[in-house]
C-alpha cells in the first residue's frame, strides 16, 4: 500500500512529466522523499536546458511595457510557453512583476501556473504580494488542480498564507492542497498562520468526501503532538454517526491513518 504523502508526489511528478499518474506510479518503491528528489531533479534538466532562451527574452523585456506584454501574452503564448519563461522574467525583473500579474486574467493565470520553474517560485514568493495571486490561486481550486496550488504553497511566506486564507473561500480545496505540501515545517507554518475559526471550518469541510478525510488525516498525523492534538479537538466537533462510518471506511485500506483516526474518534466518544 502506497503512503498517502508518496502518492501525492507521484501525483507531482507525473504532472511534471505530463503523463498519467499510472506511468508512474512504479516509483512508489522510492517512498516521498526519493519522488520529489527525482521529481526535482527531472524539473531542474527541463528547465536548464532552455535557460539560455529564457535569458534572451528576459533582455527584450524592458522594452515592452506590461500593459502589453499581458495583452500580446494571451492572444498569442501558449501557456506551456509562457510558464516556462515566465519564472526567469521575473527573477529578473522583480519589480514589475506584481503589476503584470494584476493585468492577466486568473484563467490565464491558472492555465500557465503548472509550467514555472518551481526553484522561481522560492525566488518571487518573498516579494509577489498576496493579492495578485488570489485570483489564479481561486481558479486552480476551482478545476481541483491542488498539485500546482501545492507548488506555490510550499513556499508561501506567513504573509502570503494569510492573504490565502482571507481571499480562498474552498475550505475543501484548501485541506487537499495543504495534503499535498510535502514539508512537515512547512505545514506547521501553514498552520500557524491560519485563525482557529478558519481552521475548524477546513477541517469540517475534510468530512465530506473520501478523499478529503484522507486529506484531513494526512495533515493531522503530520503535525507534532501538541498542535495535532489541538486540531483533533476542533475535527471531533463535527464528527457525528454518519461521518464516524465514513472515516472507518475510508482508512480500512489506509493503515498509516490509522492512528490518527482512532485519536479523532477517540476524542468524540
């Protein structure tokens, strides 16, 4: 049985390949950590070898103003294309990037998301304001893209989490993207960052569905134990007969969730 924290990174993975999920799915011997290792790896080779491209374009950029950049961008880029180039352009030219960003559609937004150079995304995180990013951050919920929404979220700073949290209605896509963050410390700072109000109506949303109560679980068994213990008592107050039966279905092929479960349950009784 493959662990919840390795599939989503073959889930990752397979993105990054473009394949499905089952071309892949072989690798799950490596365990979480050697995926994204490779995963890592296979994106870094991808992008290096069209950097010097990248660094071409990069120059012709202060001759464009972003007015049109943004307008020429989606009559005429693919998304595939303007992903790739959009990580280097940015590091870059810093400066510019939150404006641009304000004048793209969240369609478009979303559609180039998967393709950035995920080492960009730890560069630009620190200094792309939260507000420009709301906009596509609620369309890749919208299509359940939690892969990509995970991408940024690994490096999101406190400030970012915020502007997140106060911007994204989907509780249920928020749990599953958080699931697919693969740092425990990042998830702690995660969930540092987020009001308990918010975090009890995340964690209510996770009772839903089957996949979200492995989600749910996922993140809690995560956690060290005194902030663990503190979001179980926040899950147990919506646990009632009929979602109990659901989280003893749910982890009756999911050993590793076990424990974390029974606590839930535990705490309800």
């Amino acid at each position: 049985m493959t662990d919840f924290l390795t599939r989503g990174q073959l889930e990752i993975l397979a993105a990054t390949l473009g394949v499905e999920v089952d071309h892949v799915a072989h690798l799950d011997r490596l365990g979480a950590d050697g995926v994204r290792a490779l995963r890592e790896r296979i994106s870094n080779l991808l992008f290096d070898e069209q950097a010097a491209i990248f660094a071409r374009v990069s120059k012709l950029a202060p001759l464009t103003p972003n007015a049109l950049v943004a307008k020429v961008s989606e009559a005429v880029i693919p998304p595939l294309v303007a992903g790739r180039a959009a990580g280097a352009l940015g590091i870059d030219h810093q400066g510019r990037i939150a404006d641009l960003l304000g004048r793209l559609s969240p369609t478009y937004m979303a559609d180039c998301a998967p393709y950035l150079d995920p080492r960009t995304i730890a560069v630009l995180a620190p200094v792309v304001p939260g507000d420009a990013l709301v906009p596509g951050a609620n369309e890749l919920l919208n299509r359940r893209d939690y892969v990509t929404a995970a991408a940024f979220v690994e490096y999101a700073t406190p400030e970012l989490i915020r502007a997140f949290e106060q911007g994204i209605e989907d509780d249920l896509g928020l749990i599953n993207t958080a699931a697919l963050v693969h740092s425990s410390a990042v998830l702690a700072q995660i969930i540092d960052a987020i009001p308990d109000e918010r975090l009890e109506r995340i964690l209510a949303a996770s009772l839903t569905t089957p996949d979200s109560i492995l989600s749910g679980l996922s993140v809690l068994s995560r956690l060290d134990v005194e902030v663990r213990n503190r979001l179980v008592d926040l899950l147990a107050r919506h646990v009632d007969a009929g979602t109990r039966d659901s989280v003893l279905q749910t982890i009756e092929h999911d050993p590793e969730l076990r424990a974390v479960a029974e606590q839930v349950l535990a705490t309800v009784s």
